[in-house]
C-alpha cells in the first residue's frame, strides 16, 4: 500500500505544537521518551491519519540535527497517511509549515 509522508515544521515548542495539531487535526497525542527522538515527544494518530510524531529538531552526540536541512526549525512534525486520504489541510495560520512530502 502507498503512503504518504509529511515533514512539517514549526519554530514553536513540542507541547505548543502538540496542542494546535490536536486541534486542528483532530489527533490524540500521547508525551512519551525515546533517545533515538530525542528524548520527550508526543506520539499519536486519528482522523486518518496512520501516525504523527511531534519532536525536537535535537542534537545529537555528534552535534547533527535531527533534520539537517531545516535547522531554523525547532519542533518537527512527522504524518504518515495514507495515499488516498485527503492531504492536510494548510496550517500557517497555527505556524506550522510544510517542509517535505513523500509518496512511497
């Protein structure tokens, strides 16, 4: 099955984040702790949507990125769909911007 994989981005905080995209997509997010994301992040799906991530922009041991090519970006935002849900909506208006999508 095709899916659809979003990068967005925001220069807000994870929790910020996290609220505006519960409300403006209808997901439930749940905080929860992984080293390999950075530590806390929240993780959820719903509305159609088979995942979202919201996570740092962390650096790592070796001073990277989490997303290289998008260091003025504090939190990323991770949605996996599926190829014939309706793609998502715009959401500059909550700060959130759309910095890659993928179909696979």
């Amino acid at each position: 099955m095709i899916k659809r994989f979003w990068l967005l981005g925001s220069d807000d905080d994870v929790a910020t984040v996290g609220r505006r995209l519960a409300a403006t997509l209808g997901v439930h997010l749940v905080e929860r702790e992984s080293s390999y994301l950075g530590g806390a992040y929240l993780g959820g799906s719903g509305s159609g949507l088979d995942e979202v991530i919201v996570q740092a922009n962390f650096e790592d041991e070796e001073g990277y990125l989490a997303e290289m090519d998008f260091p003025n970006y504090r939190t990323l935002i991770h949605v996996t769909q599926e190829l014939e849900s309706r793609p998502l909506p715009k959401m500059v208006d909550i700060g959130v911007h759309v910095l890659r999508v993928e179909e696979l």
